[in-house]
C-alpha cells in the first residue's frame, strides 16, 4: 500500500491510526519479506539450472567432435572397399587368361595327338577315328595355333594338314574302292565321313557320281521298252523316272547328313542319266506313236504319251519338293538359292525339252483324233431315208469329253488349254454348221397343230375334219416325210441340248485342269479357253434358235387360218362352246405333241410365237371383214377365251390385246367404246377402224368418239 | 465382277528373239524386261484400257517362236481378234520368215482377223530392213503397219491402242456379242471374229 493511500486510509494524526497504520505496514513488510525469501529461494534453483545446462553443452561439443571421427572412418573404409573391388575383377581376368592358356596349351597337346593319332588311325585302316581327329582339329581355336606361331613354335598345323590331306585320299580312295564294287554299306560309312574332315561338298560330289554311274546302268536296263501289250512305253518311262526318284531320294537323305542346300548339285550330276534314259524310251514312244491310219488307231498311243508326260510333271514336282525339303533349314537366301539351283535345273534339262516334244506330239495326235472322231459322227448323222433319230450331238461331246479329261491328265494347263481350244474350234465350226444346215428349213407340219373347225356350214366342216384326216393318214402312209419331220425336231432339241453340254464341259474343264494349275495365271488361261466353249454353246443355241424359227415358217399357212378362224363373224349357234374353246384346245395338243420332242423352254419359245403371230394377223383380219352384233360377239367370245389360256409372258400380253380390239366388235353401241379400252390401250385411229367394221354403227358416232 | 463391254483376242506371232515378250511386258507392266528366257508355249496378259470413255479388255497371248511349239501355238488363231505379226528390223531372217508365218496365220486364223506387221527394235542402230520395205510388205499383204520399240517404249502403246479402237468399231458396226459383265468368263460369248463383213478394210 502507498504511502498517500496508507495516509489517506488512516489518520496519522492518531496514535491509534498510526498504530494502524504501522501494524498495516508492518503486516505488509511480513509479507514482503516471505515474497523475498521465496524469489531468493527460487533463484538458487535457476542457478543449478544454468549450471547443469553449461555443463551439458561442454558435453555436446566432445560427441560431434567423435562423430566428426566417425564419418571421417566411414569415408575411409568406402574408399577401401572399392580398391578391393577392383582388385577383385582383376583377378576374374587373370583367372580366365589363365584358363584360356589351358585350353590352348590343351589344343596344342591335342594337335600333337591328332596328327599322331591321324597317322597311326590311317594305318590302321580306322578311318573313323582319322576323321574324329580332323574333326577335332577342325573345331580348335584357330587363336591357339596363331600364339603358338607368335613365339616362334614351327607351325604345329603343318603336320596336322599334312596328316589330314593323307587321310582324306585314303578315304576317297576307299570309297572309290567301294563304289567301284558297289558296295553301298562302305560307301555310305566313308560318305560320313567327308563332312567330319570338312570335305562335305567333295563327298557329295564323289557319292552323286557314284549313284549316277549306278543309275545309268540301272536306267539302260529299265529303258529297253518290252514287245507287249498295254502301254509299254509309258511304262517302261516310270520305271526309269522311279529308279530316278530312288537314286534323288537317297541322295537327298545323305546330303541331308552332310549339309544342307547341297541336294541340288547332287540332282545335276544325276540328272544327265535320267534325261538320256527318258529320251530313248520317248524316242520309241514317238516312233510308235507317229501318224496312225485311225482314231481307233490313235487312241493308245494318246494314252502313252498323256501318261508319260504326266509321269515327267511328277517327277519334276518330286525333285522341287525334296529340295525345298532339303533347303527347309536353311536362311532365306540360301534357301531360295537351292530352290532356283533346282529350277534351273528343271528348266535347262534335257527332260523338260523331252516333255515338249512328247506334249507337242500328243497334241497334234489328239488334235487328229478329235476331228477325225467328230468327222465320223458327222458322217454317221448323215440322214439315211427313214432314220428318225439323232445321236449327233451325244456322239460329238461325249468324244469333246473324252478328248479333254486326257488333256488334263497330261499334267500340263498348256496341254489342257490347247484341246480346249480345238474343241471349241470342232463344236462351233463343225458341229454348229451341220445342226445349222439341217435345222434352217423345217420340214412341212414339223409339229401338227390341228386346224380350226370350219364356220357356217356344220356338214362342210365335218367334211373337211374328213380331209384333214385323210391328210394325216397321207402323212403317216408317207413314211419319209414323218422321218423327217421325226428328224428335224430331233436335231433341233440335239443344238439345244449341245448348248447346255457345251457350258457344263467347260464348267468340268475349269474344275478339273484347276490341280495342274500352278497360280493365278494358269487359272486364268484354263478359264479363257474354257470360254471358248461358251462360244460353242452360244453358237449351238443360235442354231437351235434357227430351228423354232423355221418351225414357225413351216406353221405359217395354219396360224394364217387360225387367226381367220377367231375372228369369223359368223356365229355358230347350236356348237358355241365348243368354237370359242377350239384354239387354246389346239394350242394344248400343240405343246402336248412339242413337248415329246423338246425341250421346254423350247416349247414356251414355240408357244409365245404361235400366241403371238396369231394373234396379229387375227387383228389384221378384222378390217377384212363386217360384223352385226351377232358376229361381232362370236369373234368376241372366241378372243376372249384365246387370251385367257395364252400362256404366260408375252404371250398373254399380245393375246389381251387382240381380246381388246375383238371386244369391241361386240359394243352394243360405239359410245361404249372407252369401258373397254384398258391399258395398254389400242391406237385411237385402231379403234376406230375395228368400229367401222360394224354395219349397224355409224361413222359419225365414230368419228365423234373421244379417245 | 469385271467391267469392261468388249474383250478383245490379241495374238502375237514371229520368230523367236524378235521382241515379242517385250513388247507384251512394255505395254502391259511398263518396263523392258531384263534378260528373260525364251517363252515356253503361250503366255498369257491382260491389260484393259478405255477407248471412248468405254473399258475394253485385251487378252493378250504371247507365243513362243520355236517350231516345237507349234501344235500349242496354232490353236490360239482362230479365236483371235487381231494378230501381230512381229520381225527384227535388225535381222534379215526374221523378215524373211513373214511368208511362212502368213501362210500359219491363212490356214488357221479366220479369215476376218485385224492383221498388223510389226518392225521391232527401231532403237538398234544396226537396222537391215528399211521401214519401207517393210511398209511395201504389209500393204501387199492386206496388213496395217508399224515400227516399234519395246527397248525404248516407241509406238507400243499406240500399237495396241489402235488395235483396241480399230476393233471396238468393228465390233460396235457387227454387233458382236457384248460383256455385260453378268456372265462369268465361262458363259461369255468370245466370239471368234464373225462373218459379216461390213466397214472394215479396203
Ligand atoms: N534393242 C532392242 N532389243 C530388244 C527389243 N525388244 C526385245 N529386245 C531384245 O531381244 C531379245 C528377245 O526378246 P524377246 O521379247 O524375248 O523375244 P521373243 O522371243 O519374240 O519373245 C531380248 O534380248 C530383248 O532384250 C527392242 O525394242 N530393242
Ligand atoms: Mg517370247
């Protein structure tokens, strides 16, 4: 309390407030006192305090000083340990010098040893162990041999190739030895061993001569052709190529052991025997085969020479796919190295020239088969008086057929190609021209169509029914003229059948000569020529075109009476029916009778055309003559009913037409003329013409007619 | 489906090495072929090209020259539409071979066929037959006339180009048969060169 506060609070001037005043005071200075001790007691702590806190500073220097020592060591040891690292890969490269040293110093031992083991293996006679030697030899690192030289060492390969040369002419001769006595168990151990002692080309060389000289005298002996029956030639031709196959296969299984790609030099050194063996069996072949007197003659010759070229592809195929086999292994560039070596092989053979000439006769042969053949069924189809039938046109496609299934058994698209186009030639030229000669004039009445019954008089119908009747006993008395008529129909449903033949065996041809295509264009030129029978066919289709045409000339004179028939303005009472029904019954016995003879789009052809000519010269005839209603709906009546059995198609359409313009014949009055008209319409200037025809309509009407 | 509305037969004939496989290679693939063999039998290319905005196929077939080849050459004649008849200008022989490959070309090509005497390699310097000696022959013998060479692609395209025109006009006055395209090769009418003759050649 302050001393103002204190004076304030307390009146000093009293003893008994100063004695307040000072108990007050002293109260306060107790207190005073006690906060002082406290501080003061409190002080001491914080001494202690800073003392243990120097301390512990002095301490915390001393530890980073050790750390300091610490990283420094670590430092150091790092730094060690790489040294030792290094220390340590320099040994890895000491020890490996090391081991390499070995192995050379091994390879020069072994040197020592080969060539010493070569000499003492060639004299006794152990080739096998020669070669292993060699092999051994051949293998070592050339570096052992080159340090070896670098210190001055006489060059230890010396004595080695030495020992090596002289062994390798013990072997040859060997194997000469055993070639020479064909013994082929030798030959082939000694073959073995040419790869070892790095000669692999020189043995397949030395083993491809061997089996050539073998083959030659084998080929010599197969290729005498024996006296005999069936086809010698061309068998006598597969068993030379077969020994030819064996010798190639044997060949190809030890080239194989040898080395890959080499197959191909072994085939050329064989190839010479098979191409002087396969030309003198074909040099008998094409003796025998030369111009024959017949077809009939021709015929096995062309069996031999399609068979042996065929047997020739074989062959050729086989030696591609054993080098291809050969070659498998191989990298891309070598691979088709060998397979070009065999190609050319191929190509550049005498066989394959062989092959040409034995194509080139088969085709002239078959060129003089075929039309000989086809000349003999023409000949044949030469109409005798009476023959009724024809098998032209069999006859001809089954010898096309024939002709071209041994084409394609040649093994040759070429060959195929080929007899396809002389096929072609025969059909559309030969063939065509004779269907066309007997089908471009129709014999008369090819195909009966009755005739209409006669208008008016009953009696006088019936009479001509009689005549008629007496027409057709005439015809059947007269035995030729069926014949003909029998003929013609025949010939004409032959060109329609030969059209479809003729597209089926080109269908056949593609199919089958597809298997001795060999790619895109081979196909192409199979299907070209192929279509070279579509012109056949198509010519052949034409000619039976020329056929319905001369059908319908020779139908001619009746269709005129018939359309004369429909549109008679003359009714007849009592027989209505029967008249208005007479034309779609004769149309019905017509395709009835057409339908025995031909095929049916031939008959719907003849149908249409009937329908249709009919039917034109029926409205033709309407301006001819005058019509009363009476007439009128007869004609009318009659049209219809023609119309609603026409047939289908065009026929129909031309049918409704004429049902139209005989319609209106039948109006009762000319006014009604547009409730009968409906598409497609008359011409008005028809319409009108049809009109005048009535007697009772007047021309003023008509003429007044919006149409 | 193709579409082309004419195909055409082209055969090429003449003794062996006068350039006729080049000059179907010149015009069907562009290039002058290096050192290739002999043809074998008949070759077979097709090239089509436009003539008046309307696509004509040419099937082109290359024959072999050698005589051993002849029973599979001649049966390409008769349904040729155009023959190419092909000499050397640099080799004597192969001109004087011509009659011998027309009386091939009488006897069994039609009578109708557009005929064309080619002299080929006119880039040779060391030329025998003049060009118009080879004219004088070509007229003489009803045949339309042309130098060329395969080497330097001289008058190749012109050749079949005008043979491609000459018998789609032949074809569009006689009415042959037309590719609609809806028939396969098989079906389609390959007409050989028909018989009625109307506005060709004199
Ligand atoms: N200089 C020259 N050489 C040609 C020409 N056309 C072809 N040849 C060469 O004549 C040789 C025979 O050609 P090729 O087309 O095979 O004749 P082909 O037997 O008639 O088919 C080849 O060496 C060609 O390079 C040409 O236009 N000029
Ligand atoms: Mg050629």
């Amino acid at each position: 309390m302050s001393l103002s506060l204190l004076l304030e609070k307390y009146d000093v001037s009293t003893e008994e407030g100063l004695q307040k005043a000072l108990s007050e005071v002293e109260k306060e200075e107790s207190e005073v006192d006690e906060a002082l001790s406290g501080v003061l007691s409190r002080a001491c702590m914080l001494e202690d305090k800073l003392r243990t806190a120097s301390q512990a500073y002095t301490k915390l220097s001393e530890v980073k000083a050790d750390a300091q020592v610490a990283a420094d060591m670590v430092d150091r040891t790092a730094e060690l340990a790489r040294d030792v690292s290094a220390k340590v890969r320099q040994l890895d490269l000491a020890r490996s010098r090391v081991a390499e040293c070995q192995r050379r110093v091994h390879d020069l031992i072994d040197l020592q040893l080969c060539s010493a083991g070569v000499e003492a293996a060639i004299k006794a006679n152990d080739y096998e162990t020669g070669a292993g030697h060699v092999s051994r030899f051949l293998s070592m690192d050339p570096g052992s041999v080159a340090a070896a030289r670098a210190r001055g060492a006489a060059d230890p390969r010396d004595a080695m190739t030495r020992a090596a040369n002289t062994l390798r002419e013990h072997i040859v001769r060997r194997f000469e030895d055993a070639a020479q006595k064909n013994d082929d168990e030798n030959v082939d151990k000694l073959f073995k061993l040419f790869p070892q002692i790095g000669r692999a080309e020189e043995g397949v060389r030395l083993l491809a001569k061997y089996l050539a000289t073998k083959l030659g005298v084998e080929i010599r002996r197969l290729s005498v052709v024996a006296e005999g029956e069936g086809a010698v030639f061309a068998d006598a031709m597969t068993r030379v190529l077969e020994a030819a196959a064996a010798a190639a296969a044997r060949a190809a299984a030890l080239a194989a052991l040898a080395a890959p790609g080499l197959l191909p030099a072994a085939l050329a050194a064989l190839q010479p025997q098979v191409c002087a063996g396969v030309r003198r069996v074909s040099g008998a072949l094409l003796r025998a085969a030369a111009r024959p007197a017949s077809a009939l003659q021709a015929e096995p010759a062309l069996a031999e020479l399609a068979l042996a070229h065929s047997t020739i592809q074989l062959y050729f195929a086989f030696l591609t796919r054993r080098t291809q086999a050969d070659a498998a292994s191989l990298p891309e560039a070598a691979k088709q190295a060998a397979l070009d070596a065999v190609e050319k092989l191929i190509a550049e053979c005498d066989l394959t020239r062989t092959a040409q000439d034995i194509l080139g006769h088969y085709l002239e042969l078959e060129k003089f088969f075929l039309e000989e053949s086809v000349n003999k069924a023409l000949k044949m189809a030469t109409p005798q008086p009476g023959s009724t039938t024809s098998s032209l046109v069999d006859d001809v496609f089954f010898i096309a057929r024939k002709v071209i299934r041994r084409s394609i058994s040649t093994g040759s698209v070429e060959g195929a190609c080929v007899v396809l186009n002389e096929v072609s030639a025969v059909l559309e030229r030969d063939v065509t021209a004779v269907l066309r000669r007997r089908l471009r004039a129709a014999p008369p009445d090819p195909l009966p169509l009755p005739a209409p019954p006669a208008p008016r008089a009953p009696r006088l119908a019936l009479d001509l029914t009689a005549l008629d009747l007496t027409a057709d006993l005439a015809h059947a008395l007269n035995k030729d003229v069926e014949a003909q008529r029998l003929l013609f129909l025949a010939h004409l449903a032959e060109a329609e059948a030969g059209a479809e033949w003729a597209a089926r065996l080109a269908e056949e041809a593609v199919r089958g000569a597809g298997g001795a295509a060999r790619g895109p264009t081979d196909t192409h030129k199979v299907e070209s020529c192929a279509a070279g029978l579509g012109a056949a066919a198509a010519a052949l289709a034409l000619a039976a075109e020329q056929g319905v045409a001369a059908v319908r000339a020779g139908l001619a004179p009746r269709l005129a009476l018939w359309a004369d028939a429909l549109v008679q303005p003359a009714p007849l009472a009592e027989e209505l029916e029967d008249d208005a029904d007479a034309f779609p019954q004769a149309l019905e016995q017509f395709s009835e009778c057409a339908r025995q003879h031909l095929p049916q789009h031939t008959v719907d052809a003849l149908l249409l055309a009937v329908v249709t000519d009919v039917a034109t010269r029926a409205e033709a005839r309407i301006l001819h003559h005058h019509y009363d209603r009476e007439g009128g709906l007869a004609a009318e009546r009659r049209c219809r009913r023609a119309a609603g059995r026409a047939g289908g198609g065009g026929a129909r359409e031309r049918a409704a037409r004429l049902a139209q313009a005989a319609s209106l014949l039948a109006l009762e009055r000319p006014q009604h003329a547009a409730d009968v008209l409906r598409p497609p319409r008359l011409p008005p200037a028809r319409v009108r013409d049809i009109l005048a025809r009535r007697t009772d309509f007047k021309i003023e009407d008509i003429k007044k007619l919006k149409l | 489906m193709e579409d082309y509305k004419f195909l055409f037969k082209v055969v090429l004939v003449g003794n062996a090495g006068v350039g006729k496989t080049c000059l179907v290679r010149r015009f069907t693939q562009g290039l002058f072929p290096p050192g290739q063999g002999a043809t074998i039998g008949v070759d077979f290319m097709i090239k089509t090209v436009e003539v008046d905005g309307e696509k004509v196929k040419l099937q082109i077939w290359d024959t072999a020259g050698q005589e051993r080849f002849r029973s599979i050459t001649q049966s390409y004649y008769r349904s040729a539409h155009a023959l190419i008849l092909v000499y050397d200008i640099s080799c004597q022989p192969t001109f004087d071979c011509l009659p011998d490959w027309l009386r091939e070309i009488e006897e069994y090509a039609n009578n109708k066929v557009l005929r064309i005497l080619v002299g080929n390699k006119t880039d040779r310097e060391d030329r025998e037959i003049p060009k118009h000696i080879g004219e004088d022959f070509a007229q003489r013998h009803g045949m339309y006339f042309l130098e060329t060479s395969a080497k330097e692609a001289e008058n190749v395209e012109r050749l079949f180009m005008e043979i491609a025109v000459e018998l789609m006009e032949q074809a569009k006055c006689k009415e042959l048969p037309k590719y609609d395209g809806s028939l396969g090769p098989i079906n389609g009418k390959t007409t050989s060169v028909g018989d009625g003759s109307c506005c060709l050649r004199s």
